[in-house]
C-alpha cells in the first residue's frame, strides 16, 4: 500500500452542477485521486482520437488502482464570488451585444464554496509498475512528459505539496455508506466514476468518515477503479 500526503491551500471537489451556487465535497473524490495519480505517473487518460460533441472519452484498459481517502484535518468551508460569463440560448438583444463589447454578453454573480488548508492522505493499492512511476513522477522524472499541473480539483488551486507519507497514526477514512446505515456527520456524495461522452452514467455515493480512526483503511474505504 502507497500512502500519499497532500497540501493545499485552497481546493475544490465539485460534483456536476448548475446555477449560480457551485458547493464543494469536504475531501477529494475517488475520481479526483485516481487523476491526480495517473498525472503524476505521466499516464494520458483521455482519447484523443475520438472526439465527443461535448468531451473527451476516457481511453480503455486505464491501470487498476484501489483509492481509499482521508482527510488529515478537517479543512474549513468558504465562499467566494466570481462572475460567470455565457451566450445564452436563443436570440440575444443586440443592445447585450453592443455593451459587453462583442464579448459574451451574459454576465452574473456566482458563489462557489472552496476548501481551505487541505490536507489529507491518499492510500492506494495498485500493481507495482503503476506504483513505480507515480513515485518516479513525484520525484520528478516525468516533467517533460505529463500533461499539464496536478491540481486541488479545480485548476485555479495547486497542490503546495505532494509527498509518499510514512505516518502511522489512525485516520477517519472515508468509507461508502451502506443502506441501512443512519446519517452521520460529515456525510457526502463523492464522484467514484466519470463519464465524460454520457454525463448521466457519471457514478456519484454516499460516504462519511468512519466513526473510529484506523490505521488501515477498512474495506468500505476502498474504490476500485476504472470500475
């Protein structure tokens, strides 16, 4: 089992949303690991050769990893305001046109949460090749070849740090949420799969830390992906 400690000053695990509210989960998604993995292993994850109408395909035979996440601290929750630009559908006055300018015409206030000094651990259970270069690519070796920065769930927050983590202290791992299970604090819906040509297939469940930190996470922590 690899163990990865990240640090961030700000980030974001959004689920697919619309409106003028945009919320965050409180700790990095399955899906959101398992990019960040391949990226600093400098492995593509989009095929480029079929091109959707609205996104990007995954590639087939993507390398297995299991994903299990926990945050080291409890980040704080804020807002920010930030204003969204779009090309409504439909006509649009030309006296919208005239105003912005010829640019998007559109303009409106929007709120996004954010989280604030994140820090959490990502165990991950993967074969040794994979393993291998996601530690060669966080030592470096892969610079030249990745494909863009790796980043807190949105691109505008970077990681301050990413490093493999020997710690042994118990954790309250985020585990998936049974049926019968009551509600608890923290619970939330994180993204266990994208698909990125049919958005309704998306995979979205319910997790919550567990309610006695352990040093190993327990099997209800474990995402196996691609699924």
């Amino acid at each position: 089992m690899l163990l990865l400690r990240l640090k961030a000053p700000f980030a974001a695990f959004r689920l697919l949303q619309a409106g003028r509210f945009r919320s965050t989960a409180p700790t990095m998604s399955p899906t959101a690991a398992y990019g960040l993995l391949l990226n600093l292993a400098a492995i593509e994850t989009r095929d480029w050769r079929k091109i959707a109408k609205s996104a990007t395909p995954m590639l087939k035979n993507l390398p297995k990893a299991e994903i299990a996440i926990a945050n080291l601290v409890e980040p704080e929750t804020a807002t920010l305001l930030q204003q969204l630009h779009n090309v409504p559908v439909g006509k649009v006055p030309p006296e919208n046109w005239e105003r912005t300018k010829g640019c998007k015409p559109n303009i409106k206030p929007v709120r996004r949460e954010v989280l604030v000094n994140f820090k959490a651990v990502v165990a991950v259970r993967c074969e040794e090749e994979l393993r291998s270069r996601i530690v060669a690519g966080l030592n470096g070796e892969f610079n030249s070849d990745r494909y863009g920065l790796p980043f807190a769930g949105d691109n505008n927050f970077l990681f301050d740090e990413i490093e493999v983590f020997s710690g042994s202290e118990p954790l309250h791992w985020y585990a998936r949420m049974a049926d019968d299970d009551l509600p608890r604090s923290g619970v939330c819906r994180l993204t266990t799969w994208i698909d990125r040509d049919k958005s309704h297939q998306t995979k979205v469940e319910p997790f919550a830390p567990i309610l006695e930190p352990t040093v190993d996470p327990p099997r209800e922590a474990w995402t196996t992906l691609p699924p």
